[in-house]
C-alpha cells in the first residue's frame, strides 16, 4: 500500500483559517515582532485590530509580554520566524513561558532551510534546543492540511507549544487533520504497520513530500517499505512509531528539515535504544554545518535532503542498487515563494 503522490497545491492556508478559526474565542491574541505580513497574519491584525499587539524587533520582550498575557488568561500566538523565537530570547522562553509551564502558543515560520536567507534565519537546531526545555510540546507541520489542523492540536494542549509552520504555497498532502502524538502511516510493507518491512521510513515536515516522490520507485523496484508522517516531535511517545520500528529487519531511515543531531534521527534513535531494536538507523538531515543562502529545491540537493539521498540511502541500508534515476521520481515541486518572491521569502 502506498500514498498518492499527485498534490493539491494550496496559497497562504494560514491566512483566512486563522482569522475564521479564532472568531470564537476572544482569549486568543496575536504576538507580532515586525514580521506580520511575512508570518501571514496581516489580514488578522486588520480583522481583530484590538487582539493584536506589534512587539516591534524585540522578541526578548515579545516573549516576556506574552508570558504576563497567559497569566491574565489570555491565549498570546506568537508569529515571527522560527529562529527568533528560541535563539536570543531563550532565557525569556525557558523562565518566562516554560518553567511556569504557560498556554503560550509559539508560531515559527521559515524553519530549517525553508528561506534564502541563509545561517541568520534559517533554524536548523530549534527542534534539538526545544527538546531539552520541559514542559514544551513540538509540533511540525508537513502539508496545507495540517496548517490548518494544528490550530486545534496546539489550542487543546495545556502548556507551551512550538510549530514549525509552513507558509506561501503548501501542498496538501493529507486529506484527514493532524492529531496530537499520532504519526500518519502513508505506506506499509505488506497488509498491516505489523508486517516485516525492509525499511522503515520516518519523515516531518517538507522532508514526506520529497520522501512520497521516491518511495513508490522504491517500490516499485521490489523494497518492502514502510513510511511514517511525524507531526508531534515532542512528546515522542506514539505506539505506532515502536511498531514500525520493530517491523524494520533492514534499517530505518529518518528525513528531516534540520540537523540530524537532537531532531527526530535522535528520538528515533532514542526510541530504538530503549527498546532493544537493533536494526540499523540511517539519518537524512543536515550534517555538522551550516546552510548557505538559497532556494529551498537547491539547498535539498546541496545538503542530500532530497528524493534521490532517499533513494541512495536505501541502496546503501539494503546493499543494493535499484538503477533508479530523477526521471524516475514524481516531478519536484518549485514554490513561487522560494523563486521569485525573493524578498517575501526572507
């Protein structure tokens, strides 16, 4: 069984479903440290103009305001770039939000090497960082269907939350919402998640929709492959995840939008360590450096976070070659948001 690979592609869902979304429930407000239209809710602030608050660039103090704003019973939603929220204001995060354990809702776009605009806005190690903080919850969206859902996931979660959240045209990869530490199973190896599997795949964020381009190729090819969606990051506890990785007699591969060191390749592997599963673990992600400027489908290749590093990884776990090509592949998806809105994708 495998997943479908022709995509809907879907411009700024955040925009319009948030506005809809926090129409009943005036506790929530918006956080914005100069990066309103980027982070797409400009038309919120347009629309409840007396819920949103224009922090300027001082996100120390954003995070600090917000914090005094949750203790009040508010609901703040923060929107700027992902590496703004966790970087240099880590102290206000961890004393302010996490250590009184807030309903602060952290909205981070442009994660991992989602932007041109090179090491100072690209978050490369924000899931790493998050995951040391107690009392934090991580969640990654993938698709325009899970910008949407996560709204719910984060609002019913009592204590802060992180979202890696995607903007400008997003594919919609999913038809169900995203729930809350349950990993989407796109494709088995057989007739259950149960059944042995060559290899186990687990991918977040942008990282599926290059694994769906080469995964029915492997397939196809005769891998007996099983293939995860991970939206929760933290907590990692989700049943379905240790019965694939059981399932696994030929290794797993992990793909994600950051370093491999403290993302999801770690929990995976933390996971395998405390559960006696010896198979292989192979880790698609960044290595030990730092990303250049570029657009999001040349830094993929660059840095072997694309379809084909999957194909390669899984000739190298299985000791095989499948001669298997990029003509092969479903066709690479260029968004207008990493070509030529230059200046919006920074």
């Amino acid at each position: 069984m495998s997943a479908k690979t022709d995509v809907e592609i879907v411009s700024r869902p955040h925009v319009e479903n948030f506005i809809r979304w926090s129409a009943d429930k005036p506790e929530v407000v918006v956080l914005s440290a100069d990066l309103t239209n980027s982070c797409e809710v400009g038309k919120w602030r347009d629309t409840y103009p007396e819920r949103f608050f224009s922090m300027g660039m001082a996100e120390q103090n954003m995070l600090g305001f917000a914090a005094g704003l949750a203790r009040e019973g508010f609901e703040p939603w923060l929107h700027t770039f992902a590496v703004f929220l966790y970087r240099r204001p880590l102290d206000q995060l961890q004393m302010s939000i996490a250590y009184p354990n807030l309903k602060v809702r952290l909205v981070g776009f442009l994660p991992g090497i989602t932007t041109p605009g090179g090491v100072t806005h690209q978050a490369i190690d924000d899931v790493a960082v998050m995951r040391t903080i107690p009392n934090m919850t991580i969640l990654e969206t993938g698709d325009a269907t899970e910008v949407e859902s996560v709204l719910d996931v984060a609002h019913a979660i009592d204590g802060p939350v992180y979202i890696r959240m995607l903007r400008g045209e997003v594919p919609r990869l999913f038809p169900e919402p995203m729930r809350f530490n349950t990993a989407r199973v796109l494709s088995v190896a057989g007739s259950s998640i149960e059944d042995p599997a060559d290899l186990v795949v687990l991918t977040s964020g942008i990282e599926t929709e290059e694994a769906l381009r080469a995964i029915p190729a492997l397939q196809d090819a005769g891998a007996r492959v099983t293939h995860l969606h991970v939206s929760t990051l933290k907590p990692f506890t989700d049943p379905t995840v240790l019965t694939a990785l059981r399932s696994a007699r030929s290794g797993v591969i992990t793909m994600e939008n950051h370093l491999i060191t403290g993302g999801l390749g770690s929990a995976v592997a933390e996971v395998m360590a405390e559960n006696g599963i010896a198979a292989p673990l192979h880790r698609i992600g960044l290595p030990d450096t730092y990303a250049h400027g570029a657009s999001q489908a040349y830094l993929l290749r660059e840095y072997d976070l694309d379809a084909m590093s999957l194909v390669r990884t899984a000739e190298q776990a299985l000791g095989r070659t499948f001669g298997i090509d990029a003509a092969d592949l479903a066709p690479v998806r260029v968004a207008a948001t990493h070509s030529s809105a230059k200046v919006e994708a920074l």
